[in-house]
C-alpha cells in the first residue's frame, strides 16, 4: 500500500476562495483523522470518521470548515471562505479501527492563504 | 478532554549520549499510546506503538514505556546519533487521539 495520500502537497489560495484538501485513507483502514497543525497550537484534531461517519467534530474551529467521507477510500475538508488564519498545515491519517491500533500519517497539504 | 503534555519542549545533547522523553495524559482510560516522529516540514512517522495492556516496546535503540496508571510514558533513545534530530510526539488514544506539542531534539556531532 503506498500509505495515506494526501493533495494537493502545497495550496495556495485568496482569501475568500473555496479550499478542497482531499485524503484517500489506506485500504482496509475504518478511521480516519483530520488534525492542522501550527507552529502555536500544535496539531489539532479537527474532525474524525470511523465506517465513514463523523465521529466528533467538536474540532473544527468555525462553520467555515467541513469535512466529508462519501466512501471507505476518500476524504475532503473544506474552507469556504478561506482567511488567511486559516494558513496552516494540513495532516489526514488513517488507522484500521478507533480502537487504538496504530496511525499512519499522510504528508500534509500546506496551505496558505493570502 | 484528553490533555498530553511533553517535558522539555526542547532538549539539546552531544552524539552517543542516552536519553529519555517524557510524556503525560489526565486520562488515563486509553486504548494505547503512540510515539511519532517528524522532521522539519515532513509528516509524522510513527515510531513506537504501546498497548494499554503493555508496559512496553522496543525497536532499536529506541525504548518506550508506558504507565496507565500514573498517566505517564516515557521515550529512552540510547546512544543517540545526529539523525535522530527531529520532533519527537506523543500521541494518546481514548476514541479519538490527541497529541502532545512534542519535543525538539538536537544530537551535535
């Protein structure tokens, strides 16, 4: 498996635009994590899916963010609109279950908006 | 809420010197911990996975343990070497998993 895949790798965008980072989780994995990660707060999980439906997203920090999971093998988080807080990196990862087996980490989408 | 805590938030050694990370969590009703690593501008990369059920795991050099009761775990890299300078983060599984802000680590030659 060639492990969590993340695109785009670098994003950049206007404030005001729509952002689509896409994650496609490896095979056979039933969780799936968003976190951003900044150099002040660290990574945050965002959001998380288990079986594809959303579990908690007590993460996501504004109405602005949304997530979704239409199938086991692909995942989207979106800004609209995008601020240039919002400039972050952006790590999706994936593990076969929420019962504590071990997470693989994609390689982030870098996003930055001016 | 989860909350994880690493001590120190940077630490700095000369080559072949052993050392040990340290990570704490509030709750303690955790499935496993998890330890990762990540160098500047890269993805994390995991390194160690304990098992609420273990004390401990080893790979390498690398020595990690883990106290449930006590909200502790603890990252020993024996005879470090400058590769092994990067971020060093724990990582704790209730149904979520939430990290510590991690430790910086320089090895000098």
């Amino acid at each position: 498996d060639a492990g969590v895949i993340q695109s785009p790798r670098h994003e950049v965008t206007e404030m005001g635009q729509e952002v689509t980072l896409r994650c496609k989780p490896i095979s056979g994995h039933n969780s799936l994590f968003w976190y951003r990660q900044t150099m002040m707060r660290g990574l945050e999980l965002l959001i998380y899916f288990n079986n594809n439906v959303p579990i908690d997203d007590s993460g996501m920090p504004e109405d602005r963010f949304s997530a979704k999971m239409p199938n086991a093998s692909f995942s989207t988080l979106k800004i609209q609109p995008s601020e240039p807080r919002d400039s972050a990196v952006y790590f999706c990862a994936s593990s076969l279950n929420t019962g504590g087996t071990e997470a693989f980490f994609g390689q982030g989408t870098r996003l930055t908006v001016v | 809420k989860q909350e994880v805590t690493q001590i120190p938030a940077a630490l700095s050694v000369p080559e072949g010197e052993n050392l040990v990370l340290n990570c704490s969590f509030t709750d303690s009703a955790i499935y496993n911990l998890q330890w990762f690593r990540q160098d500047p501008g890269k993805g994390l990369t995991s390194l160690l996975l304990i098992q609420s059920s273990q004390r401990e795991q080893t790979s390498g050099r690398l020595n990690a343990s883990l106290d449930k009761s006590s909200g502790r775990s603890t990252l020993y890299i024996a005879a470090s070497q400058p590769g092994d300078s990067a971020t060093y983060l724990c990582a704790v599984y209730n149904n979520d998993m939430r990290f510590g802000a991690g430790t910086r680590l320089t090895v000098k030659p």
